[in-house]
C-alpha cells in the first residue's frame, strides 16, 4: 500500500502471527498452576496489544496471566514482563492480582522495565494549568495500592520500573492533587 508500505497479505500475516502468540500464552498461563516453573520471562513477547491507530487493546494474556497468579497453586515466584506495552489497564490488571495472591508461594520478583504503564493511560493524558502533560490512569494507583499493602501482604521483594516515565505528573486519584509519578511510589513504600 502507498500509505503504510504494507499489503494487505502482510497485515493479515501480522494479525494471525498475533493471534498464535496470544493463543500459545493462553494455553501457557492455563497449565501454569500444574508445573514446577518459578521464574519465567516474558519479556518482549508482546503480551498485551496496546489501543493505537483505532485498534481495540488486547489484554486476554494478561488477564490469563492474572487469573493465574491469583491462584493458591502457582509456583512463580519471578516474573519478567519487561518491554511489553501493558499501559494502564494491563498494569491494573496485574496490581489486582498480586493483591490477591495467596497461598505459600507469591511473586517476590516483577519485572516491568518498559512496559509503559504510564504513558498508555486508559484515561489518557491532559494538559494541567502550566500546559504540562499530566497522567491520568488506574494502574499506576494500583500498583501504589499494592506495595503499600504492608504487613507482610505484600511479597515483592524486587520490583524493576526502568524505562517507564516515572517523572510524569499524575493524579492517582480524582480528587487527589497532582504529583510526579516517583512521588506516588516512594510514599507507598514508606508506608508498607
């Protein structure tokens, strides 16, 4: 095509790529709970579908990935999902399910090194008084929700954000005044 340099062949051949990859993860988080596995890596495997150029997000292995993790039979106790586009409703998806986690073994390790959790926003982003960009969305709140759990709820023990703009402002609640990303996350773990 003049437009985008790809065919129609090609696109379609993206598209059914895509779906044997969501299909191969399903059918991995299904089986999960059943092997020894305690550490996997995902990184770069495209997990999640972000909203771009009118698509509708795909999020179906990250709910399968959270509904294993929530069960009490999960072994994983690492878990690298760095490089994915999670945005905002991937990443809530995941603080729910850690926040949840029970049983006698829970992620202690999360990897989440580019996923951009902030800069896919389910609520998008708006311009504040000064002009500034600032973040609006749900899973960063979550995530905060999570580590501050505290009192020995919480598990992780290491958590990798590298990548991510951790420097944006945000609002992680409506009524809640603005904040840099950072700020949300340190007043989380003083608080566990």
């Amino acid at each position: 095509c003049a437009v985008c340099g790809m065919c129609e062949r090609d696109v379609q051949r993206q598209k059914n790529f895509h779906e044997f990859k969501i299909e191969a993860l399903l059918e991995l988080t299904d089986v999960l709970p059943e092997t020894n596995l305690t550490s996997l890596n995902l990184s770069n495997c495209v997990i999640a579908r972000p909203p771009l150029l009118g698509r509708q997000s795909d999020l179906r292995a990250v709910e399968a990935l959270g509904a294993a993790l929530k069960r009490d039979d999960c072994p994983l106790v690492s878990l690298n999902l760095a490089g994915n586009a999670l945005g905002d409703q991937g990443i809530t998806i995941l603080a729910e399910a850690l926040q949840e986690q029970h049983g006698h073994r829970a992620l202690t390790e999360l990897g989440l090194s580019s996923t951009q959790l902030l800069t896919l926003s389910a609520d998008g982003t708006i311009a504040d008084s000064d002009g500034e960009r600032l973040v609006v969305g749900r899973g960063f709140r979550e995530l905060a929700v999570m580590l501050s759990l505290g009192g020995g709820n919480c598990s992780l023990s290491s958590l990798s954000l590298a990548g991510n703009e951790l420097g944006l402002r945000m609002k992680p609640f409506a009524d809640a005044p603005v904040v840099r990303a950072a700020s949300v996350l340190v007043d989380a773990l003083i608080s566990s």
